[in-house]
C-alpha cells in the first residue's frame, strides 16, 4: 500500500508547486488543452455534457471531445491506456482497479457526479406475481418503497418449478449491483458469493445476477432471458413507456441520496497534469450547479440536451420522466420524487471517503474482497482513490471567481459523513467503522469469513 501514499505526497507536492491562485480569475496554465472523455449513454453522463454545451470546459482553456463507449470495460481500459484522458465512471471502477480486482490501474476521482438514479425493474409477469404480497394504501395503490419480501414467494416458486430467477446488472463493480443485492439481501433473497475461483457472483444464489450492458437491459428483459434488473436512467422508464416491465424500488429508497458515478483519471495523469485536473473539476462543478440551480429550472434544457444522438440518444419523454423530478413506476403510476437525479445539492459533487468505503464494504460482503481487513486499509484505499484535496482546490478558486458560493461545499470537514441511517432495511453506516457495518448482516461475509468451493467458511 505504500505506493497510495507516495502517489499522494507527490500530488500534493505538484500542486502545492504549480498551482496559480490568484484573487481574480485568472485561467490556469493547463498542461495539456485537448482532452478526451468517456461516458456511457445514462442520464447521469449531465455533468460532461452541460460542461461541454454550456462552454465551462472552453472557460477553462479546455477543447474537449466527449465519446460515448461500448460498455464498461472498454470505457476503463481506455482511460488506463491513455486512449480517453478520463471518463464517467461507475464508482466501484477506480476502487477495485486501484485493489487489483479485475484490471489493475491507480485510478483516482477528485469529482462525485451525482447522488440517486438508478431503479430496479422486473418484468410484467413477475410484477403479476408479487402483487399479492404487496402491501397498498386506500387507492390501492401499492406502498414505497416496495421491499424484495414481495419478491421471495416469487423467487420460490420459480425454484420450484425448475427454473432460474436472473436478473441483470451493469458491471461486477457497479452500484447497480450491489445496490441489487442490498435490495435483495434485506428481503432475505441471496444474491450469491463471488470467490477468488469464481466470479460469477453466483455461488449459493436464490437470484442469480449477470452482466448486461444498460441499453441493451429492456431488449434483454422484453426477450425473457432476465427477469428483473438494476439500472440506471433512462433505462428503467423505457421499461415502462414499451411497457414491458415495472420499476419497484429507486436507489433512493434503498439508500436514501446514495453516491452514484465518479469522474475518474488515472493518478499518472493527475500527477502530469496538476492544473488541468483542476480545471476539469471546475468545468463540472459549474455544470452540476447548473442542472440543480434554481429548483431544477434548467431540467427540460438538460432533458433536450441528453436526448441528442452523441449523449443518449433516447426519447425526450423518457428521460423527463425522471430528470424532471418525477418517477414512473406502473404505467400510469407517476409518483414525485423530486431528489431522484441530483447533481450539486447535498454535497453531492463532494468525493467524499464514506462513499468509497461503503462501495469496499460491498465487495467484500459479497467475496470480491477475498479476505477481511482492518478497518485501517478501508480508510487508505479511500484516501489513495477519493481525492477531496483536490477538489476542494478547484471549488476555492470558483468562489474566488464570484461563480458559486462557499456554503456549497463542505470545507472542513474530515472526508467521513456523519453516520447514516435512511437505508431500507434500516442498518445504519458509520464508514469509519466498516467492519461493525459488515457484521450487522444476516447475509453476507463478515469478519474471517471467506468462500471455499461453494461454501463459507471461517468466521
């Protein structure tokens, strides 16, 4: 772990050393003016989008070209490769490259794009099936936020009569998936093990979860080769406007303002290129005050903006659905739910060491992380990844630019929220203490436990 810290003090000592920070608003000397980034075609992609239209990365003497990806692998191995200078990224990416699960690359993010925006969804025929076990208000309507209890009958009879329950998921070390099996686990479903072995993710499963990338999910789900997935928009309101599927849960209900995607670099380029970092994360912090400022006045614009072909090239309707504050669930069953996208309120922007703690207590609840550790490494891995210092740089020089306020941002703070406790299954996470996190789950690895084979053993 020592190449984190060293990776650390050298960053510190390029920008304490080249960083211009003058009083009025004078342009960083970025080191390098052309740039290109990734994303993929989810509404959540905003921030580069905005930054782009809007003209904050040229504000910054940036000429940015922004290019969608096949899936999310490609997006990281061309980050790592050079190919792309950086990318919206899933928030598990840079943690579990930078641990060596899967590709292994120091990959680090001084930006937090948003809070909430994903939703699970299952097909109409399992939404059939679990009505009966709903609970519904006098309308008969049924109650939020719907737990995976109404899934577990569902699941049984499947298992019963000889047939597999799958469910889609965007990537191994996506917050889909292990906002998933959180939803899952809390209603007593396992959603399987993953071990040095096997990664299926598969081992002693009730729901079986695999791999299928976003756009591809309602086809996927319409075609019967999955019952139910976790994605984020707008692929769950497509569902709903084919009408094909039903979206149960948010990741709101289940993780009340949960972080989502990150922006990420490698630490080499961060290292080469101080002041271009810096002005990177300017561009997106005026970008993510854009498309909240106002209450969320400037949605429809955003909404027009993500609907071109180069973004994410699906309908205008679909996407207001919930970029606009509002969720479809049933057809016809459209609920507020003014925080499902957030870009700036709450901190959001804010790379916080909490959020990437709880995305390491995951991967190792579910195996990725083979063995246990002392809470001391969640706390470097954190720090080697997450970089608020940076941030915080760039947000002082937007204040002393008169472009956003100084009560926006969290100076001051140590990295770590305050203990949170509006989770669905009501388990409150103090990311200081992740191993006492990790043993209040009836399901899931904690303390020695490891997987053997198929079976857990240790403890």
């Amino acid at each position: 772990m020592t190449r984190f810290a060293t990776t650390r003090t050298l960053l510190g000592l390029l920008l304490a050393g080249t960083i211009i920070t003058t009083a009025h608003a004078e342009m960083l000397d970025v080191e390098k003016d052309e740039l290109k980034f990734g994303f993929i075609k989810l509404t959540d992609m905003a921030p580069l989008a905005i930054a782009y239209e809007k003209g904050y990365f040229e504000d910054e003497g940036l000429y940015v070209t922004l290019e969608a990806q096949a899936n999310w692998k490609v997006l990281l191995d061309g980050v790592i490769t050079g190919e792309l200078d950086g990318a919206h990224m899933l928030a598990g990416q840079p943690l579990a490259a930078t641990i060596g699960y899967g590709t292994e690359a120091h990959i680090i993010t001084p930006f937090s794009m948003d809070l909430n925006g994903n939703g699970i969804t299952v097909s109409n025929e399992v939404w059939e099936m679990m009505k009966p076990h709903l609970e519904t208000d006098a309308d008969g309507k049924p109650v939020h936020p719907v737990k995976a209890d109404a899934l577990k009958p569902v699941i049984e009879q499947f298992r019963a009569e000889g047939k597999r329950f799958n469910m889609g998921m965007v990537f191994p070390v996506s917050t889909h998936n292990y906002e998933l099996r959180y939803w899952l686990a809390a209603g007593g479903i396992h959603p399987g093990y993953y071990s040095p072995s096997d990664i299926s993710g598969q081992i002693k499963a009730d729901a079986f979860l695999s791999v299928t990338p976003p756009p591809q999910m309602p086809a996927t789900l319409e075609a019967g080769t999955i019952h139910g997935y976790c994605v984020g928009e707008p692929w769950n309101q497509q569902a709903v406007f084919k009408g094909i599927g039903v979206p149960v849960v948010t990741d709101y209900e289940i993780w009340k303002n949960n972080p989502e995607k990150v922006f990420g670099i490698t630490a080499e380029f961060a290292e080469e290129n101080p002041n271009t970092t810096l002005a990177i994360v300017k561009a997106l912090i005026r970008a993510a005050k854009w498309l909240d400022e106002n209450d969320n006045a400037n949605r429809m614009e955003a909404v027009e903006i993500l609907s071109r072909s180069e973004y994410v090239g699906a309908d205008e309707e679909v996407i207001a659905n919930s970029m606009t504050g509002t969720f479809e669930y049933e057809k016809g069953d459209k609920r507020d739910v003014p925080d499902f996208n957030v870009f700036y309120r709450y901190y959001a922007t804010y790379p916080y060491y909490s959020d990437a703690v709880w995305y390491l207590t995951q991967m190792r609840r579910w195996g990725q992380i083979a063995e246990s550790h002392p809470d001391s490494w969640y706390d470097e891995v954190a720090k080697s990844v997450y970089r608020p210092e940076i941030y915080e740089q760039a947000a002082r020089m937007l204040i002393e630019e008169g472009l956003v306020d100084e009560a926006d941002f969290p100076f001051g703070t140590d990295g770590y929220r305050e203990v949170q406790t509006e989770f669905i299954d009501n388990v409150p996470y103090d990311g200081r203490k992740p191993n006492e996190y990790l043993g209040n789950f009836p399901i899931g690895l904690k303390g020695e436990e490891r997987v053997e084979g198929s079976e857990v053993v240790g403890g």
